[in-house]
C-alpha cells in the first residue's frame, strides 16, 4: 500500500527569532542600496526570498550588519525586543531625514506557555517579499537624498535587558512634522514586524 510523509511547518521561537533578525540583516542592506547612502559599486548582488537582493561589500558596514543582527536575534528570542529603527542622517549637520520603523509584537503565549506555532515557509517568504519590494521601490515615494549621509540602527527593548557596552543610550532621533508611507508586515506567527518609514517634510510641499 502506498504510504505518503506530510510534515507541518512549525515555527519554533528561535526559529521566529532566526527569521527576523535575517530579515533586518537583509531590509538594512537594501535600505542602504536604495536610499543610496553607499556607493552602487559596493553591493554584490545575491538571491533570497526569490528576489535579486544586494548586500554590502564594505567590511565595516558588514561587521555592523553582522554584529546587530546576533544581537537582535538573542533579544527577540528573549522576547525584549519591542522595535528597532534604522535612522539615516546627514553627514555634514547630524540633521534626521529617514526613519525606518520596524515594531514588533511577541505572541507572549510562546514564552509563558512554551507553545510552537504554524505557518508554512513559503507564506512567510511572500509576505518579506512584498516588504522587500516596497523598500526597492522606494526612490518612486521618498524625496531624493541629495548630500551624503550616514546611518545608526535604534533599538528599544524592556528596561530590564542585558545592553552589550558597544551599543549606548541614545535619543529617539525623530524627525519634526514627519512625512509618514506605511509598508506591508510581516507574522511569524510568533513575531509580527509592521513597517513604516517617516521622512523629512520637503519644505517644496508645503508651497
């Protein structure tokens, strides 16, 4: 008699953690190519999530990337991860022209109860994409970054966590009377990442 194996797609809390944290390794390279904030010449380009992704060849930038994303993924397995923001700044006055927000939301029944979830891969995959895509296109919706400008990655996390001594206390870094798009979100079904970049209101605008 034939006999068929099903397996179901179970989403365990490291397994959430690992996805996320990859995803902001991913989101903060793209961010970076398409905001223009490193030269074009200094991304290499690679497949994920069925995409043509780039990734940073500067070592610095690498080491950075590299380095936050282990430290989110030992935070959002820990449940103390609430947001990160990915801030790009001018070189020249420090001034804040983008704020990319990443909120997240713990299913805390994971951490209480020790419970898995499910949710299938290619789901998840669809919905980073969708992210992926709108963070490509993003020169079609955001005022052009016409001076050089540099970058800092914002965490927020519960008042009682561990901070490791390279990462220090910081304001918020917000911009004044933002311009606000919302991206899609993706759920893990144990972590929910919504999306939203604010930029500097063009004075042009308001004319």
């Amino acid at each position: 008699m034939a006999s068929r194996t099903v397996a179901k797609d179970i989403i365990t809390l490291r397994g959430s953690a690992a996805i996320v944290s990859e995803f902001f390794g991913y989101a903060a390279n793209s961010i970076l190519y398409n905001r223009g904030v490193y030269p074009e010449e200094s991304f290499a380009k690679v497949k994920k999530y069925g995409l043509p992704m780039l990734l940073t060849q500067d070592e610095g930038v690498k080491s950075f990337i590299t380095n936050l994303t282990a430290q989110l993924s030992e935070w959002l397995e820990a449940g103390k991860l609430q947001r990160v923001v990915m801030v790009i700044m001018s070189k020249a006055t420090n001034e804040v022209l983008e704020r990319w927000n990443f909120s997240i939301e713990t299913d805390s029944d994971v951490f209480e109860k020790g419970v898995s979830r499910e949710k299938s891969d290619r789901e998840i995959m669809r919905e980073i994409q969708a992210i992926m895509r709108q963070i490509a296109s993003s020169i079609t919706y955001l005022p052009c970054l016409d001076e050089p400008c540099v970058f800092d990655v914002l965490a927020y996390t519960d008042m009682d966590v561990a901070v490791p001594f390279t990462w220090i206390e910081s304001d918020p870094k917000l911009i004044a009377n933002p311009q606000m798009v919302k991206l899609h979100s993706f759920d893990t079904k144990i972590h929910k990442v919504d999306t939203l970049v604010s930029y500097k209101n063009d004075e042009w605008d308001e004319q």
